[in-house]
C-alpha cells in the first residue's frame, strides 16, 4: 500500500476509552498527568468522558457509550485523521458484548498509523516520549492511491 506523510500536529487529539472495570484505573492515570493531558483535545465514549471531566476538570468530548457506538464514532474519526493517538484501557478478562467494535476500533488505529495504549505502563510510555507534545512526520495510508488501484 502506497502511503504519504502528513505533520502529526504537537497538539493531538488524544481518545480516551476505558471498559467499565477499568475505569477508575484510567481515572487516576488522568489525574496522575492532568497538567500533560489538557494541553492537548481530549475525546472519550460517553460514560467514560463525562467520568474523566468530573474527576479532573480536563475538558473530554464526550461522544456516546462505547457500546451504543461510541467506539465506532472513535474508529470514524481515526479513520478522518481527527484522532492522533488512542488510550484505551480495556478489561482482557471481562467478556464484552461489543467486542467486534472494539477490534473493529483497533484495526482502524492500526491501519492509520495510530499509538494505541491498552494499559498504564503503555500510556506513560507515550507520554514520556520526546514526541509527545511535538510535530512529527505521519506516514499513513494515502487513501486516493489505494482508490486508484482499486479502479
């Protein structure tokens, strides 16, 4: 697949996702790095986002809950280059009734060259990089190409 490369903006729009045993978890990471997480656009599913706007005064979008469709109001937007990073801390060991929207989200993340943290030690990995808060080349698929080829 042909791709190109586009500035990955130091202002990133960063989802924040958490099933529901991992929500505090990713509560207290938000609290931990409040003064990181609000220079940058904060979007969450719904339940997940409101919970994170009351316990850290961060502003987070709040789409719908995750299970009505709000992972795949995430996985739109990947897909639209409006989400540059995905921090989703999901239960591996709780069974999910929307589960095909999440890997339907992952792949999304991964076909558009999205960092996706799946846990704490993950996360504080991406915030700590050099990267974080700065431009940076971001090759992703160059959609007109993959068209063309398809005609």
């Amino acid at each position: 697949m042909k791709t190109v490369v586009q500035q990955l903006p130091a202002n990133k729009t960063i989802a924040l996702i958490a099933h529901d045993g991992r929500k505090s978890s990713l509560m207290k990471w938000c609290q931990k790095h409040r003064d990181e997480l609000i220079k940058h656009s904060l979007i969450g599913t719904g339940t997940t986002g409101g919970k994170i706007t009351q316990a850290t005064g961060i502003p987070v979008q709040a789409l719908i809950s995750g299970p009505m469709g709000g992972d795949q109001q995430i996985g739109a937007l990947i897909a639209e280059q409006k989400v540059h990073m995905v921090i989703f801390f999901w239960d591996p060991l709780e069974p999910m009734p929307h589960d095909p929207d999440v890997k339907a989200l992952l792949r999304l993340a991964a076909v558009w060259n999205i960092p996706v943290a799946c846990n704490e030690t993950t996360a504080d990995m991406l915030l700590a990089s050099a990267l974080f808060n700065t431009e940076m080349d971001w090759e992703i698929p160059d959609y007109n190409a993959y068209i063309a080829e398809r005609k």
